[in-house]
C-alpha cells in the first residue's frame, strides 16, 4: 500500500461504479474516507438576480449525495459531509483525520479548476499528497488521436477521429467493501433545501419523468429504457419528441452529476446490440455521448473563452440588455406557444426537450437579439442536467459564437412547431389555456379572429399574452412589438 489513509473527494462523480479516482484509492491506501462538500457559492445569485443553482437542480443533487451516502453504507463505509468552500474545508479535515493524501476526479472549467488548484496548494503547505483522475468522458483524455489544444473546431472531424483511432476503455469495478476507519467521525448532515437559502419545488405531475437523484436511480433509469421497455431499438426516430418519459433516454440528468458513467452507457449499448439489436439507433446514443466529449474537450482547450460574450470565434455582436424581455422569455410570457411552452415545462420540473432547448436559444439569442449569456444562466439555475460544458458550449453554438461551421444556426419556430407538434399536443398540455383551440393554429392564436378566439376561451392580452414577435412560417421573426 502506497498510503495507510486517503480522502477520496466526490464533486460531479456521485457514484461507485467505473470510479477511477475510487478504484485506485482502494488499491493505494489501506484507509478511505469518502467527502463531499456543498460549496456555498454555488448556490447565490448571478446575474439579474437568477439563482445559480435553482431549486430543481439542487434537490436532485442532494438526492444523489444521499444515494451515495446510501451505497456507502452498503459497502460498510460512510460519507462524511461538510458544507463550505472545499479548498478551506477539505484541508482542514485532512488534517485533523490525519489523511496522507487527496483523491479527486479533474474537472476543466475555470470555477472548478481554480477551487481544484487553490486546494492543492494548501494541501501542499501541509505536507498532504494530491491525485486527479480523468473520468468524465467516454474517450479518456489519453486516449485522443490529437492533443487536447488541437481538438478539432468542427464536431464532425472530432468525432470520426475519435471513432477511427481511439478505443473506449473498460469500465472499473465498483469495490466490494471500503477500509473505512472505525474511530469516531463526524459524518456531518446533508442540508436540507432551505439550508441553501431555497424553497421546495412544487413537483409538476405533467412532467415527462418522475427524475430522483442518484446512481441507484440512473442505474434503473438505463434497466427501464434498454432493456425493460426496449426503446433503444427507436432512439433515432423518436429521439426529437416533446412529450413521454420514453422518446429519449434522459440520461444526461445521471451524466452530468457523474451518477452514471459514460462508459457503463456504452458497454450496455453494446450489450444491447449483441443481445437485441444493432441499428443507427443503438450507434446514434453513442454519438450523443462523443457530442459530450467534444464540449468537454473544446471547453478544457478554449478554457474562459467560453463564457464570454465573444466565444471562441471572437465574433462581437450587439446584444440586447433589455431585461423585460428576457424574463418574458424566461416565465413563459412571450405569446409564442411553442416557445412558451417550453419554458413553462423547464420551470415546472427542471427538464426540457433537446428540441425544445434549440428552439428557446435560438428564440432569445436570433429573434430577441437578447445576449446570449443570459441565457446560459438561466439554463444553469433550471435544468437538473446542467452539465457546464454542453451548457455553455450549446449556447455559444446557437449565438453562432462557437463549433458551428455555420454562421446562423436559426430554428424558425413556427416551422419547427410545424414539423415537431403539428397538432399543438405538447402545448395543450403546457399552456391548458389554449387547449380548445383545434389543430395547428394553437401555435399562432394571433392570427384568429377576436371572435373565434373568445369561443375558444382565450383572450389575448388577458389569459394570454399578446406575441412580441410578428413571425411567419417562412420567415426569421422580425418585428418585436411594444
């Protein structure tokens, strides 16, 4: 044994299973002590007073610590918790636990890496070892056919080097039981939401899955998708819908706290093929992991440059600050329904379509002119999948300041609406308002007469909101209303 006790940090790596910073602490040490640390700056306020992480979000990631805490035990080990800045925390703690070194999985954007840096340097000081591990990606870091500052600018290319010269490595065994020691720790307690400064969330019953934190639940999540209802089979085909647990695979929400790891996906995909069936479906799942990859890889090279205005093209754009606007974006209040709706769903669960989250950016960022960071913001606070590299790297792709080849990457959506819920079932079931109205027209009630309107129960300016945009089915809104 290399050390007679370590602490292993979790942060975005809330599992047992394919856990490299875990694995090797138990064949290092001859001690563990699992950490996590709720960091209070993660749950302020940023810009117009959006909360960074809202309500939603952080009710799934306590639910992940406490499944973790859960699996621990299982194993005869524990977690200890502790809320405050880790780089203050966990050196103390080491300290007083009389740990000999530190054990972590690397992350790669500026928030993290400087917590990750200044932590290592008081570690240091204190004579106390510290080991990062690469664990976030299907490809290993290692393993890429370019070295990480030359990562392709188009995904494309990325992807089929990656797919012709690299291998996905075999996942790690979840350890069978924990040297953890048997002296008296305090455990500490995981906080409760109010703890955080935030209120319960009202769980929405319309949402399209019941999301619970924690690797036990991706675990079950990927079992009930692959394998009990067999939608993997139909990936490709229904991968672009608004409505059901089913037509995709929700994962990302276990990916991007770690609670599922990437390669775990891609060996059951294998499976899958070898068990069931090979088709574009079962290879597209595995594109959705590189597409993954490539923002963390395109986010560990561009480093800050990510989350200014410019991006990564350096391309500076007049971007509205017209606050009114954007919260009528943000709430659901636009009088654009599918844009609407799809709002109102993210806020009322913490979950929105792939679809739905192209339409809605490129709605603030190319109909509204609105900067594109606030977008990304609010997309931070809400979703339970927040993931900061596919966030802010989606969101730069959109603004046309990131890894499109594109200038404009515009969705028209009417067009969209048209081609996704052409019967207006999805925002029946998000704006019940405009429910009687038949067919596609619930997507613009504007252009129905005041007469018809008043028999369907809506009056715009009153239960519904008046456009502001004037669009058309063939044209880039245009005409933003007083």
């Amino acid at each position: 044994m290399k050390y007679k006790r370590v602490i292993v940090w979790f942060k975005n790596d809330l599992r047992l299973h394919d856990h490299t910073a875990l694995f090797s602490a138990c064949k290092e040490s001859s001690e563990i002590i699992p950490v996590y640390c709720f960091d209070p700056r993660q749950f302020g306020e940023v810009e117009l007073g959006i909360q960074k992480t809202g309500a939603f979000r952080a009710k799934f990631l306590l639910e992940a610590v406490d499944n973790l805490r859960s699996n621990l035990i299982g194993i005869k080990a524990n977690l200890i918790v502790r809320i405050g800045k880790p780089e203050e925390v966990i050196p103390i703690l080491a300290e007083e636990l009389q740990v000999e070194a530190v054990y972590f999985s690397e992350e790669v954007t500026q928030e993290e890496k400087n917590v990750e840096n200044t932590l290592e340097n008081a570690l240091w000081k204190k004579g106390i070892q510290t080991r990062s591990f690469w664990q976030s990606t299907l490809f290993h870091m290692e393993d890429l056919p370019f070295p990480v500052n030359q990562t392709p600018e188009v995904f494309t290319q990325f992807r089929k080097e990656c797919e012709k010269f690299s291998t996905v490595r075999k996942t790690l065994q979840k350890p069978e039981k924990i040297n953890f020691p048997e002296t008296e720790l305090d455990l500490g307690y995981i906080p409760g939401l109010s703890t955080l400064g935030l209120q319960e969330p009202i769980n929405s019953k319309k949402g399209v899955l019941p999301f619970s934190g924690g690797e036990s639940a991706g675990i079950q999540r990927l079992q009930t998708y692959f394998w009990e209802n067999d939608c993997l089979k139909t990936y490709k085909e229904t991968r672009n819908g608004l409505l059901g647990p089913d037509y995709s695979s929700k994962f990302s929400a276990w990916l991007a706290l770690g609670c599922l790891s990437p390669r775990y996906i891609y060996e059951e995909v294998q499976r899958y093929e070898k068990e069931r069936k090979k088709n574009d479906s079962t290879y597209w799942l595995v594109f959705e992991l590189i597409w993954r990859d490539y923002f963390r890889f395109i986010s560990k090279k561009h480093g800050s440059k990510i989350f200014q205005v410019q991006g990564i093209k350096k391309h500076v754009d007049n971007w509205r600050k017209d606050e009114k606007l954007f919260w009528n974006w943000a709430e659901g209040t636009t009088g654009i329904p599918f844009v609407d709706s799809n709002m109102r769903e993210l806020n009322a669960t913490g979950f929105m379509s792939n679809r739905g989250r192209q339409n809605v950016a490129s709605f603030l960022v190319n109909d509204l002119g609105i900067d594109w960071r606030w977008g990304a913001m609010y997309f931070e606070s809400q979703l339970i999948d927040y993931d900061v590299c596919s966030n802010w790297g989606n969101w730069m792709y959109v603004a046309g300041v990131g890894n499109d080849p594109r200038e404009n990457r515009y969705f028209n959506i009417l067009k969209q609406a048209n081609n996704y819920d052409k019967k207006g079932e999805y925002i029946r079931h998000w704006i019940p308002e405009l429910s009687k109205i038949p067919g596609f027209d619930i997507h613009q009630p504007d252009s129905i007469t005041k007469n018809e309107l008043r028999s369907y129960g809506v009056h715009l300016g009153a239960n519904y909101p008046h456009p502001i945009v004037a669009f058309s089915i063939r044209e880039k809104g245009v005409a933003v209303k007083n």
